[in-house]
C-alpha cells in the first residue's frame, strides 16, 4: 500500500520534471534549436496544427534555423504564426524556405529570460509538492482506516520527504544550468 503511494507520487514528480524540461526548451538561449518553436502553431486549412507538423525545422549555423514548409502555400501561413508568437523572430522568406535569424539576446532579455526560467521551475516545485501533500494525505487515511500504525505512517511520510527533496533538488539543478546557459555570452 505504502509503496503503491510512494510510487505514485513519484511518477507525478518526474512528470512535473519532464514538463520542466519542456518549458525550458521553449525559452530561448543564444543558440538556434529548434524546440524554441515547438509551442507554434499554423493555421493548416481551418485547424490549429503544430509547426513541425507542417514543415521541416533544421538548423543551419548557430544562429539560424530553417524551416521549409511541406507544402509551398504553408509558407504565409508559418511566417504569420512565427510573427504572432511572443518570440521576437523575424523570418526572412526566399522562395520556399524561411530563414530564423536568432538575434543576439540583449543584458535585459537575458535577465527576462531567467526570471522566466526561474518562475517554470517554481510552479514546477510547486507541482512536486502538490503530489507530496496528495500522498502525505493518502498515508493519513490509512492510518485513519487503521490500515498502518503510527510508525509506518512517520516512516512513510519520511521516505515520501526523501523523494521530494530529492526532486526539489533535480528542479534547482536544472534550473541552474538553464540560468548559466542563459547568461553565458
């Protein structure tokens, strides 16, 4: 029972984890990768479809991606979605192909870009805890139900800490090497 319930929690811990490292793709560094677009969507004939989904995201130097779309009359289509995100790209088109020059992140787009790292790794930790207090919680109903006694429920509430702690731990790890990717000229 105890071990169903850590092991719970510690499936929702690593998926607030993994989510972490999504939301940390998205923010953008100095370098081209194309995961900075993995949020975009395009208009693809009437239903919102994810860019690469459409076209074909590569990178062609440090600072520029490519995007080549599947089918020609995408490219408006691409370059207006690219437009209206919150990224602050601006596509170059020649023919078929959009050019992504990545621009050069300023001291202050930096700093943005860190408190935004900073704001996804506290609703990430806040996540973890989340799940703490949902097993803590079920742990306290066995005892209620007279399932456990009161030394398994204090062992388990230690273990259940342990993991947390552990995952708060991987959050801030994270966490810092995005702030030194970010702040690295």
């Amino acid at each position: 029972m105890i071990e169903d319930i850590k092991q719970e929690a510690r499936e929702q811990m690593q998926k607030s984890l993994d989510a972490l490292a999504v939301n940390f793709n998205k923010i953008r560094t100095g370098r081209a990768h194309p995961s900075i677009l993995d949020g975009i969507k395009v208009d693809y004939y009437g239903s919102d479809t994810p860019l690469a989904q459409v076209a074909n995201i590569t990178v062609l130097d440090a600072r520029t991606l490519s995007i080549s779309p599947w089918e020609k009359q995408m490219t408006p289509q691409i370059e207006k979605a690219i437009l209206k995100s919150d990224l602050g790209l601006n596509p170059a088109t020649t023919g078929d192909l959009i050019r992504l020059p990545m621009p050069m992140l300023t001291e202050e787009t930096r700093k943005n870009y860190t408190k935004q790292a900073r704001a996804e790794a506290e609703s990430a930790k806040i996540s973890v805890r989340n799940a703490r207090r949902d097993a803590l919680g079920h742990v306290k109903d066995l005892l209620k139900e007279k399932e456990i006694g009161e030394d398994d429920e204090r062992r388990a509430q230690d273990e259940i800490q342990k993991i947390t702690n552990k995952y708060v731990a991987d959050i801030d790890t994270a966490l810092g090497e995005k702030e030194e990717d970010l702040l690295k000229i």
